[in-house]
C-alpha cells in the first residue's frame, strides 16, 4: 500500500499544451502514487503522448505545473530519475548491441549493467550484433535493456510495444511487470490494447479531448461502477462489475459524463514539494 506521506511520483496541477491550431491538452490535474502501475488510455489525439512529452521534460507547459517525485519535470532531479521510451525507440541502427549498452553506462551514474545484459541475454541477442539488424521485437527488448538499466524511479512508455506481434508483446509486458515489481519502479503505459492492461495495471487514467476523464484505483474505478444486468436479479442485488474496456467505452460514448477523480488520483493531497 502506498504511504500517503510519500511524494507521487507524477502530480499534473491545470496542466495544459497549446499547438497552433488548439489545445492538445487542458486543464489537467491528477496524481500518480509512487509504485503503482498506471494505464494512460484514450482515443488517438486525445493528449496522451502530450502528457508523457510533458513529463519527460521534452515539452514545456503553456499552463499549470507537472511534478515528478516533488521535482519540476523539466529539472536534473527529475530527470536522473526518469526514463522515457516512446514508439520510436531512439536507437543506433549502426551501433552493436554492447555499444549501445555501454552509452547508457557513461551517461547514467545509476546505470546497472547486470540488469541490463540480463534483459539482452533473456532474448538470445548477441552482444556484438548491430542494432539495424535485428528484428522489431529484439530492438525493443534493446530499448528495454537501456531504459531499466538506469533503474529508473518513474518509467514512461508511450506505446513501445504497439509494432510487436501478440507473444511478443506479452513477454515484454511480463518482462517490465517483474523489473517493477523488483525495483519498486512507477509505470506510465500508454496504449491503445486495454484489454492486455487490465491484468497488468492496478491505476487508470483516461484522457479525452485533451481532459482527464477518469483517474484512480482500477478496482475503485470499476466498483463504482456497478451495473445492473438483464433478467431476474441475483442474490448480490443484481450488480455486476464492468470489465474495464466497457467502463472506458462507456466513458467515451458519454461526453457529457462528468469526470471520476479518486481520492488517491486527487491532485494537491500531499503538498511537500521542492524546485
């Protein structure tokens, strides 16, 4: 359980991006606990990689105000603990393997090599082989390698795994599980497959329009929403439980649905925080 005196690790105070032809995200406040596991999920374009952007410290807020651990997103604190992995997965196609591992050891203090060669060798991936080589779910067990191997406190991924086929994408999904659970790790995981989430992550936050629409406790969330199915009622008075993909449909479907915050997603409940 998390100690309600611990910093979050991500507290969103009216936070907002504006683009050139609008708002990509407004007006957003929530909090993330430390060592939670969260699902970032929305439509395409709802603000989600704006979020993330925001919190790696890669986009600069037009309003509000994004904490990590206490620290300004965009400060040296908060970076050294952070670590981002987009789509994209920044990596050297001509660079070996080893090399690529060996960048993140001179620029990270924190680095942990044995993680990192565990995660390359869990996958039968040569030390020496060029990163242009490999294949899509090898490169991104790479990408993985050198995000955990800074140890990171708060991990963002803004659908890393989108481009890998089913299997793979599980055995990276229980590789990242176990390295979190181990290291007492925060997740953001954007992603569009919400019924792969559910069984992974235990907070929810769910942007629409560039607005948070719910946030909190998976379970929370969900009780709260409690149905009533066709038929003669059982013997719990008739209430059933929404899987979670028919909860954020529900959602997505009522626009006018006022948002859900949870007392443990409510921004400003712990206030301690440092520059």
């Amino acid at each position: 359980m998390t100690d309600p005196g611990e910093r979050p690790a991500l507290e969103a105070v009216g936070l907002g991006r504006r683009h050139r032809r609008g708002w990509a995200l407004r007006d957003c406040s929530f909090r993330l606990p430390a060592g939670r596991v969260c699902a970032l999920v929305g439509p395409n374009g709802a603000g989600k990689t704006t979020l993330l952007s925001l919190a790696a410290g890669l986009l600069e807020p037009s309003t509000g105000t994004i904490r990590l651990g206490g620290h300004a997103a965009r400060s040296a604190e908060a970076r050294q603990h952070t670590a981002f992995l987009s789509q994209e997965k920044a990596l050297y196609p001509r660079f070996r393997v080893s090399d690529t591992l060996r960048i993140g050891r001179e620029l990270n203090p924190a680095w942990h090599q044995e993680t990192a060669e565990r995660i390359i060798a869990a996958g039968d991936i040569p030390m020496d082989a060029r990163v242009g080589t490999l294949s899509g779910g090898q490169r991104t067990r790479v990408a993985f390698a050198l995000a955990l191997g800074r140890r990171p406190r708060l991990l963002l991924l803004d659908e890393p795994m989108a481009d890998l086929d089913p299997l793979v994408r599980r055995q990276m999904t229980d590789l990242l599980m176990s390295e979190a659970a181990q290291h007492g790790s925060t997740v953001v995981m954007s992603s569009h497959l919400v019924s792969e989430l559910e069984g992974s992550c235990d907070f929810l936050v769910l942007i629409d329009h560039g607005t948070v629409r719910l946030a909190g406790d998976v379970a929370e969330l969900i009780a709260a929403h409690r149905t009533r199915p066709q038929g003669p009622l059982p013997a719990d008075n008739g209430q059933a439980l929404p899987s979670l993909e028919d909860m954020l449909l529900a959602h997505l479907r009522t626009a006018d649905a006022p948002p859900l915050i949870t007392s443990t997603a409510r921004a400003g409940a712990h206030r301690e925080v440092t520059a």
